[in-house]
C-alpha cells in the first residue's frame, strides 16, 4: 500500500502549474509578499514616524525596527509590553485578563472588526490565540470573537496583545 500513496504523493508535491513547479509558485508569492510589505512600509512612513513620537512622549522609544506590515491586521508596531505601557488603565487580573468592560470604556468597539479596540493613536487587539490558527498572522476568527464578546455576562475578560499595535487607522479590517 505503500508505493501508490508514495507515488501520488510525489506527483502531486511536483505537479506544475503554466510551466512552473509548485515550489516555484510559492517562492514567487513570499517574495510577492515581501515586496508588498516594502512599499506598504514605506507608504505608511509618515504614520511610523508619527507613532514613534507619540511613543517618545510616554517616554516609550521605537524605531522603524519595531514596525511590520501583515496583509491581514495592517502596520503593527511590536514592543514588549507595549499595549500596557501606552494605557497604565489596564489592568489585568491574576490570570493576565482584562475586563471587556474597561477595554469597552478605554476604546471604542466597532461591529465591523471584532477584535479590535480603537483609540486615538492605534488600535489594541485581542489575543492572537483568537486568530485562525491561533497564528498571529491571520485573521481573527471573528464569529467566535463577536458571539464570545455579545455573550451576556457580569464579568467578562479577555487576553489581549499586549506586545502589539495597530497603527494604521485608517486601514480596512
């Protein structure tokens, strides 16, 4: 039983696709996507640098190294901690959760991003254990997110991100 699965294994990890393998189409779609996180970058230079003297302000110092781009959440500005350095009010309880009901007052919920907490300057997120995957790359799981969010409950918490940002504003969701 062996040979026919090692056989239809093999045709198809080497199948190609308009003359191109299929090891080949993924190189061209990371370099595809590193080339979009350049010029996204750099497009949003302007935001970077005003993040960072916001930063400066709260006595909080990034540069561009703390900046990435990730096709599915925007312009991320990651830092240790960062999260509860920009907003002491914060507070976690003992398992390192936070009350829906103080993110709801220190930010504003909008239906069309479940995940996201919005402030003047950045946009706090929920755990990326909430994410497809539990990948920090991906999107949100968002019916769960929101059913888990509308859930009516005195106390309600959840972990947030505390490392990192959204920066872009202004992005879609």
């Amino acid at each position: 039983m062996r040979g026919p699965v090692c056989k239809i294994s093999f045709l198809i990890q080497h199948k190609t696709m308009g003359g191109r393998t299929e090891s080949e189409m993924q190189r061209q779609y990371r370099e595809a996507l590193e080339q979009e996180r350049s010029e996204e970058l750099i497009k949003k230079g302007d935001i970077i640098q005003s993040f960072i003297d916001f930063c400066k302000g709260k006595d909080i110092l990034l540069t561009k190294d703390n900046f990435d781009y990730i096709p599915t959440i925007g312009v991320i500005a990651t830092t240790p901690n960062l999260l509860k350095r920009l907003n002491p009010n914060i507070q976690l309880d003992k398992e390192e959760l936070v009350q829906v009901p103080l993110l709801e007052k220190e930010y504003n919920r909008k239906s069309f991003g479940p995940g996201y907490y919005i402030g003047e300057n950045y946009i706090a997120m929920v755990h990326p254990y909430f994410r497809r995957g539990h990948d920090p790359l991906n999107n949100f799981a968002p019916d769960f997110v929101l059913i888990f969010l509308n859930f009516s409950q005195p106390e309600k918490y959840i972990a947030v991100d505390f490392d990192r940002v959204r920066i872009d504003l202004e992005g879609g969701m």
